[in-house]
C-alpha cells in the first residue's frame, strides 16, 4: 500500500481531535461517528461478538444475539434476539450508544435502531485482512484502541505466517460444501474462497456472484474437484459427506479427499478466523499428500475409495 494512501486510512479511522470525537468507517463504507468512546455496545451478530472481546471491548458489551457461545463470558451475557428478529424494546432499554452487526442481521430493524439515536457500526468483512481492520477500528470506537491494534497484529502475523507456507504450493481444486439439502456452496466473492486461496486451492464454483449459491450434484460432478470439504458446528464429520463415495469417478472420492472443517472458526469472519484457515489448510496439505502418493504408486485410477483412510 502507497504511504500518502496508508497515512489517509489512518487519518480516516483516528481521533478528531478538533471536535472531540471519534469517527471510522465501518465494513460498508459508511462513516459511525461518536462523541466519545462507547461505554455500553450491544452486538448483533455472533462474529461481532468475537470481534468487539478481541478489540478489548468485551466488559462494554451489554447485550448480544442466540448464538454467542464465544468466547465463553458472552454465554453470560442478555440475549436481545437472533438473526430472525431483534427485540428492540429490550435493546433501546439498555441503552446502548453503539450496536455492531451485520448486513444479514433483520436490516429493517437494524435501521430502526438508527432511526432512534444508535450508532450502528456493520462489520461486513469479504477479505481476511477486513477482519483485522474491524478489530482495530471497533477497538477506537470502545477506547481501546491499543489492545485492539495488538489482537489485529497477531491475526495479521498468523495470515502472512500462512501465505508464506503455502505460496508454492501446488493448487487443490475444491468443493466446498455447506449443506447439501438443498446443496450449497459459496461463490466467488465469499470470504470463505479467500480462506481457500490463502491455502493454495481453488473453488470450483468461484465464478458465481452468488455468495451463497445453490448448484446441482450433477454441476459438483462436471466440476471434478480434488477434494470435498465440508464445514460443520465443531468439525464433526456429517453423514452426508460420504454420500459423494457413490460417485467413484469423482477425484476427490478416488483420492479419499472428503474432509471436514469447524464452521465455528471458518464461516463467522472474526478473530479465530485465523485458526480456520490454518485448519482448512492441513486438509488441503493432507490431500497433496495424497495425491503425491498416488502419482508416484501409479494408482490414480486404480485406488478405490477408503485406501488412505490411514492418513487421516
């Protein structure tokens, strides 16, 4: 990044001194202005959650939305309703002089929040480095800007600590797969094929503008990818992964490349972020692996599915 353009962000997300305040601009573009730091924050998106504990904003935070499972002290916290619907009255009891959410959080609510005097500050990261830029700013907006540019410079080490591991790597071509009935994928855009492209592999779906499109067994299978990952609550390996093993032409199910990810730290674009990408890329490093041996065995049509079950 150009100095004169790195110095004008800084400018862009630091104290107005002259008007006493403090003003950033959040992950839609829009400026969130406040006369002082925020004392009490309701957090309308679990990954808000997350985010505002690591900018060290977490004994500000009055009241977050089902599910704030993370990190733990938020399990304590008031719950003011979920990704379906907000209780408003509850919220504007608490008082709160700033709310952090999302674009996919009830938006009409979200506007009536703002209508009614709340700051509202939307965290919308579609890069992994837009998550380290909502760290430090949601640490300037709470007055704790410090903590908040130190957890933003560890997340920040350990994404260059995994581009530079992974830089030569050989491409893996992959399905990542979120549900399958209907199927579901993610489309170029997602930050999800910016966590794949960090890790050497490649969506097969990157060409849909859709972030979340709908595709097709069939599509999956003219696709051919190298291997199937799904994400799950806690990495556990759900039944209908193995359902592709049906399809023995399929490379990634002759090469046994059907893996599972936590969707806890890779689908919520917030601190532990860093760690799902760090996990979905011992996958793809386990599926070179086996390609590896395949090539140099001279079995890459032979090999039936469940063979390297061993590696695993």
């Amino acid at each position: 990044m150009p100095r004169a353009l790195a110095f004008a962000l800084i400018l862009v997300v630091a104290w107005d001194v002259r008007a006493g305040g403090l003003a950033v601009i959040d992950g839609s573009g829009a400026a969130v202005s406040l006369t002082a730091s925020a004392q009490r924050i309701v957090s309308l998106a679990p990954h808000a959650t997350e985010l505002l504990f690591a900018a060290g904003a977490g004994a500000r935070v009055i009241g977050v939305i089902d599910p704030a499972d993370w990190p733990r002290e938020a399990a304590h916290l008031p719950r003011v309703g979920d990704v379906r619907s907000l209780d408003l009255e509850r919220i504007i009891a608490l008082r709160p002089d700033l709310a952090v959410a999302w674009p996919y959080t009830v938006p009409s609510q979200v506007e009536r929040l703002r209508a009614l005097g709340v700051a509202i500050y939307i965290t919308d990261a579609h890069t992994p480095d837009a998550i380290a830029d909502d760290i430090e700013r949601l640490g300037m907006l709470s007055g704790s800007e410090v903590q908040g540019e130190r957890a933003a410079a560890v997340f920040r080490s350990r994404l260059a600590a995994v581009r530079a591991q992974t830089r030569d790597a050989p491409p893996v071509r992959v399905f990542y797969e979120i549900w399958n009935q209907p199927l579901y994928t993610v489309g170029g855009a997602h930050l999800i094929t910016a966590a794949l492209a960090m890790c050497g592999g490649e969506n097969v779906f990157a060409s849909s503008l859709l972030p979340a499109p709908s595709v097709s067994i069939e599509a999956v299978l003219a696709a051919a990818p190298d291997a199937i990952v799904a994400g799950t609550d806690g990495a556990v390996r759900p039944a209908w992964l193995d359902d592709w093993r049906r399809w023995t032409s399929l490379p990634a199910v002759r090469r046994d490349n059907l893996m599972v990810v936590d969707a806890n730290l890779l689908h919520r674009p917030g601190p532990r972020f860093a760690e799902g990408v760090e996990q979905l890329c011992a996958a793809l490093d386990r599926a070179r692996m086996k390609g590896r041996m395949l090539a140099r065995a001279g079995q890459r049509r032979l090999l039936k599915p469940g063979a390297l079950n061993d590696m695993n």
